[in-house]
C-alpha cells in the first residue's frame, strides 16, 4: 500500500558556525523605505521631480539632431539614462506594494492609477529618443556600433534597432501608452481585485480564496478533492468577469501586433525577453514532445503507486511518504547555510533583508496570492511571500531570493540602464538557488524520506517546465481562436485549458471541465507568453547546477552570469559561460536530469510497494 501522508519536523540542524541572525522582520518596513503616510508630502515632492526633470530633457533635446554625431549621441545616451535616478517610481512601488497586502485599500488603488497617469504623460515626452535613434539608416547604424564614444551604450542600441522594425510615430506611441491602462491594466487588476477578496467556505471556516488555492497542495489528500470542488464552484461565479477580461486584452493585444506588424501573438514578448524565435520555438515542440512522453511517463508509474487507474486533477501533488514540517524560521537557516556556502556575499545579502523588513512573509485576508521579487534602480527589493510551513514554501522561498540575488549581483556587475535583465535569465537564476536548496535538504534526508523529496523534486519540475508550455500552447490556441472567431465563452476557455492540461499528463490524470476554469485565477495568462520562460530557465539552471556540482569552482562563472544583468541578449549570456542556448539539444541534454530522476522513482515505487 502507499505510504501514508503525515507531517514530520523538519530534520534540519542550524549551522552555528553563521553570523547570528537578530531582529527578522517578517513584514515589509514600508516606512523605512518608502513614505510615513499616503500623505506623506514627499510622495508628491517625488513625483513633481521627475515631472520636472522629464520636462527638461524633452525642453533640452526634443528640438535637437540628437544623432547628428557620436558624441552628441553619447551625451544625449546620459541624460536619458539618468532619467532612470529620479524617484518618482518610488512612489508607484510604494502604492502598489501597500495595495497588494490589502486590497481594500481604496486609497492606495485610487493614488497608484492617479500617479501611474501623470508618469506616463511624463514618460511620454521622451518616447522620441528610442524613435529618432531607430531611423537611423543601417550604414550609421554600423558605424554607431563601433565608435568608442557609444561603447557603454551598444548593447541598447543593438534593441533599439531591432525593436525599431515594429516602432511607430511618436503621436501612435503616446496613444498606445495612454491607452495601456483603461485597454488592459484595469481590466487585469478588476479581476484580481475580485479575486483577492472573495472568500470560501470549508469545514465551516472561512478561507480567503487565495488561500484555499495553496492549501489543496498541502492539507491532508483525501481531502484535497472536496476543497478543489469548492474553490472551482467559487471560480466558475467569477468566470464571466474573467471571460470579457480576458477578451477585452486579447484583442487589445491583437490591435497591438497588427500595428506593429508582428505576425504571431507570442512574437512581440520572445523579442522583449531577448530570446532567439527560433530557440524559443524548438524548446517547446522539445518539451511538447519528449517532455510530456516524460510527465506521462511520470503519472501513470505514480498513478500505479497510488494503486489506481487515473487520479483526480485535485490529487496531481499527492504524496508519497512523510511531508516535512518547515516552519519559515527553518526555512531561513537552510537558505542561509546554503547561499553563505555558495557566495560569502548571497548570505549576507539574505541577512540583510531579512532584517530590514524587506520580506513580507505569512498569508492573511484581503492579501495576495503568490510570491514574487521586486526591484528597481535606486530603490530596495523587497520580496513577497505566503508561508505555509511547509517544504513547496521552502522551495518558494529559496526561488524568490534567487530572483532578489540575481538583482543584487546585477546592480553590482551593470550600469542602471542594464540592472534589468531578461526574464528568461531571471528565471534561470531564481531555479538555480532553488536546486541548490533542494539538493542541501535532500543530502541530510533520512533514507526513508528520500523517495517523498525525490517525488517532490519531479513534480515540481513537471509543473515548472511541462505544466508551463502546457501553458504556453493554451495562451497560443487562445490568442488565435479569439483573433479569428471574435471572442470566447468561459465555457469553451475552460475546455481548451482542459485539453492542454490533459495534454501533459496523460491519461493518468483526470482532467474535467470544471478543472479548466482554473484559467480565471492564472495571472500568467495576464501578462501574456511569459510562461516558457519557467521551462527554459529551469532547463538551463539544471546544466549550470550539475556543472557546479561537478566543479565547485564553476561560482566563478555562475557569478558573472548573475553580474551579466541585461547587458546581452540571453543566448549571448549563457554562451559566455559555456551554454549554447541556440542548439536544441542543449534542452533535450538538461532533460536528462529528469528522465534519470523518474527512472529513479519508478524503482524506488516499486521497491516501496
């Protein structure tokens, strides 16, 4: 029989040989960082310096031959790049941040849209730079290229270049920005703003909605199927608002790429992730093939274990043996063993935000759903979790402070104008210390307790390389069905989802209409093809992980990745530590990690049985 699920202690001895760690904030310092009040007089002192300072550049070289020469290029290239310094974003960080741990705050809702109008308008008087220097003809593009005045500056002019193929006017960029807002962005935050707010009922308890997503993975598993049903009853009411939500951007999405002559709906954000089409392209037929023959592969030998034909879509996570118990003071001392021994400098990084309340931790009404890292030039990053004590939190909780070092090292390594970085490359850096983490635990795991961490690790490896081009293949048959036929019911949104997740796991999964409307609470959709960069990261992270286990010297070279920002494109980045992210078979190569690992847990089910 499988074994039975039960929570353990966490076995998890802390290093005392650490720095001690005083004073952990558990909650963002708004305050410190940011402003007292949402009056606070600063906040507009902020933002009319930056209204100021746009007004001045655009007053300074709006009039002016700003590609006459190199040189004056260059020092335009300056004043521009500095812009990036004034501190008006910080009062847009600082109402969205308030808004996303309550959203009934009306007053930080309103000020977010308020402010967000008045530095796109700001913003809007400069969009001429990017345009002028794309008109350029290719002869002076070359020669731009190479001259020394502009060599901090190349690897943005190679972008805008390249971007301005799908550019328009000025006067057609202005209104595109304008109307980004009432076309899409109220749209998106209308559903979340629903979302975040409703509530379920289980047990005779009162559960945010957010909350009983997260918790059919880790409560008991015979008692995952009846909290899915209540969570999709719930969803299914909302379907409608996401349904013309959903419409609403796609076809704005449409209008878009018509405009700018992007022929395929994901075109346009492969481009602006500074990943290769056709890379991008062969790793999902790789993963569409050969990796969902693997997740199959995966479920029916768990399906087997299980003692069963097929499992309910709600039982996809169940386990397999005992389920550690991490509460977030655990998870803390493992991050912080494994990122001092990996990089004196990622520790102390950890240690810093840890205790300058720049990590907002624990799950609570009205709050958000998810994690996520934040960062931006001249201001902190701060991260966002939902802690649940338990080890996907850990997980979660090692993968966000991937993204938070990935920021850090960038701003050591880059000027402001490459902090950013691409978000495939984000991706890589955050799976990495996310493996780095798993392998430490998994190193210490009694015996017994392998076979559950071993499952845990494939699982979450098919969610976040399978499950997303799963994703990515829905997002696609979305886009066209609604450019063609005008629009979709929620009804038929949630049987395409079904089909797509059902086309990963394979008959061993039971997939129902009902387990399709999951689509109204996915906001990856909302931001539109982003979702194969969780697959190509993660495959790239696993080369760089097996490399570093191979050579611990490697952290030399994952280091200047970390450094790289976004200073080159993605396939140039990984290539300078010896990755050819351009050939296909470097993602059939880092499949192998998970075919090993699923051949693993085949014997060892076996063995179990």
């Amino acid at each position: 029989m499988p074994a039975k699920s039960r929570r353990s202690v966490s076995p998890f001895v802390a290093n005392n040989s650490l720095p001690p760690l005083l004073n952990v904030k558990t909650e963002w310092d708004l305050q410190t960082h940011f402003y007292q009040h949402e009056n606070d007089p600063q906040i507009e002192a902020d933002v009319h310096t930056t209204l100021v300072g746009y007004q001045a550049f655009a007053k300074k070289y709006a009039k002016v031959d700003i590609t006459k020469s190199a040189k004056v290029l260059a020092t335009m290239l300056r004043d521009y790049m500095a812009l990036a310094h004034l501190p008006g974003e910080k009062a847009l960080y600082y109402f969205h941040y308030r808004h996303t741990r309550n959203a009934t705050d009306h007053v930080a809702e309103q000020k977010l849209t308020l402010f967000s109008d008045r530095l796109t308008k700001a913003n809007n008087l400069v969009v001429f730079v990017p345009l002028a220097i794309g008109k350029l003809q290719k002869a002076k593009q070359r020669e731009y290229l190479k001259a020394p005045e502009l060599k901090p500056y190349r690897y943005y002019l190679e972008r805008v270049f390249l971007e301005s193929k799908h550019s328009l006017s000025e006067a057609e960029e202005k209104i595109l920005n304008l109307k980004s807002l009432p076309a899409r962005s109220l749209w998106v935050a209308g559903t979340d703003k629903i979302l975040n707010r409703k509530t379920v009922t289980y047990k005779g308890k009162q559960l945010p909605l957010n909350e009983a997503i997260e918790k059919t993975a880790s409560i008991a598993p015979k008692e995952r199927p009846a909290l899915w049903n209540v969570v999709t009853t719930e969803l299914k009411q909302w379907a409608e608002v996401a349904e013309n939500e959903l419409n609403a951007i796609v076809l704005d999405k449409k209008i878009n790429d018509e405009l700018r002559g992007f022929k395929k709906p994901y075109e346009a954000r492969i481009q602006g992730y500074q990943n290769d089409l056709e890379s991008v392209e062969a790793l999902v037929t790789a993963i569409s093939n050969e990796g969902f023959a693997l997740s199959q592969r995966f479920y029916k030998a768990k399906a087997r274990f299980h003692g069963v034909q097929s499992l309910p879509y709600a039982s996809k996570y169940d386990p397999v043996g005992e389920q550690p118990t991490i509460v977030f003071r655990d998870a803390v001392e493992i991050c912080r063993e494994v990122f001092y021994k990996t990089k004196t400098d990622y520790g102390t990084f950890f240690d810093e935000m840890l205790t300058r309340g720049q990590i907002d931790v624990y799950p609570r009404p009205n709050r958000s759903g998810g994690a996520f890292m934040s960062s931006a030039v001249g201001l902190p990053t701060f991260v966002f979790l939902n802690h649940v004590d338990e080890f996907k939190s850990l997980e979660t909780l090692a993968h966000e402070m991937g993204h938070a070092i990935h920021s850090s090292r960038s701003k050591v390594g880059q000027p402001s104008w490459y902090e950013d970085y691409s978000t495939t490359t984000a991706e890589t850096a955050s799976t990495f210390f996310e493996n780095l983490v798993f392998a430490h635990v998994y190193e210490q795991a009694a015996p017994e307790t392998k076979f559950a961490l071993l499952h845990d690790r494939i699982t979450r490896d098919i969610a976040t390389i399978q499950r997303q081009i799963a994703f990515f293949n829905f997002e696609v048959a979305l886009h066209n069905r609604i450019r063609t036929e005008g629009g979709m019911t929620k009804g038929q949104i949630a049987v395409l989802m079904q089909q797509h997740l059902q086309s990963y796991f394979g008959k061993a999964v039971t997939v129902t209409e009902d387990d399709g409307y999951s689509f109204v609470f996915v906001g990856h959709f909302r931001s539109m093809f982003y979702v194969y960069t969780y697959a190509y990261g993660l495959l790239m992270s696993t080369l760089m992980s097996k490399r570093y286990h191979e050579d611990r010297r490697y952290i030399g070279q994952i280091d200047h990745f970390l450094q790289s920002g976004g200073s080159a494109t993605v396939e140039h980045i990984f290539r300078a530590i010896g990755i050819d992210a351009h050939k296909p078979e470097t993602f059939i190569e880092a499949l192998s990690s998970l075919r090993t690992d699923i051949s693993e847990f085949e014997h060892l089910a076996k063995r179990q049985k």
